[in-house]
C-alpha cells in the first residue's frame, strides 16, 4: 500500500460463530427466530438472515468443539429488536432459556441468551433513546 492510500473499513461482512453440530445450530437458531438466508451442510456451514442486511451470522461447524455452559467467557454479538422485553418472551416461549433477566442499558432494554457451544448473543432495543434506532 502507498503512503497516499489506507483501507477503509466499509462495514460488517458476516459473523463467524462456530458451532459443533450444524443441525442441532440451525434449529437452535430458527427457534430464536433467525430465517436460513442458506445451508451449505457439506462444507458445514449456514448463514442467518439478520434483519434486511445482506451480511448475516455464519455457522461454521468446528470438529471436536464440545459444548460450553454458559455464560463462558466469550466475546458478544447484540443485535437490534423492536423491543428486548418482547423479544425475552418469546425466546422463552420457544423454550430458549435465557441467560438473565431482561436487563436496562443507557439506549433501552437487552435480553441474552447462548447456544450450546457458548456463543453469547444479545437482543438490544433502543426504547429509551429511538432516536438512534434503525426505524427512528
């Protein structure tokens, strides 16, 4: 690279989350209501849809990764919901236990949960400030 150019970071590509079974992950993930933008289960991978964005969450099945308990330490992925304490409902009506109580955040309310191999995402809602919002 020359002294006149840099790279510019344009924005997220996909989440890589690795996972130990693709099955059990794709059905862990639908139940939290995330949509299969593909599936791939002989190179053992699968993309989610988040939202309208074409980048999304990929599952990418790691040999011999056992599962974790949460909340291991790992790094998080919150994503934007409407409303946290929705969207805490209805992960646990679909039997998705959560990782606490709904919990308040300087912009609203967050709500996280993990899958079976320790990946910790969080559902965040900008209730107290809509003005930073994606549908503000």
């Amino acid at each position: 690279m020359s002294d006149d150019q840099s790279y510019e970071l344009l924005g997220f590509d996909n989440v890589l989350l690795p996972v130990g079974d693709l099955g059990e992950a794709v059905g862990f993930y639908e139940r939290a209501g995330f949509a299969v933008a593909f599936r791939f289960d002989e190179g053992g991978i699968a993309l989610l849809k988040v939202g309208g964005e074409t980048p999304g969450i990929l599952l990418r099945v790691e040999d011999g990764l056992g599962r974790r308990p949460p909340a291991w330490p790992s790094p998080r992925l919150w994503l934007e919901v409407p409303d946290a304490r929705v969207a805490a409902r209805e992960l646990a009506a679909a039997g998705i236990a959560l990782l606490d109580e709904v919990f308040s955040v300087a912009t609203g309310w967050t709500v996280e949960i993990a899958d079976p191999w320790g990946n910790i995402l969080g559902f965040a809602d900008y209730t107290k400030r809509p003005e930073l919002s994606r549908r503000s």
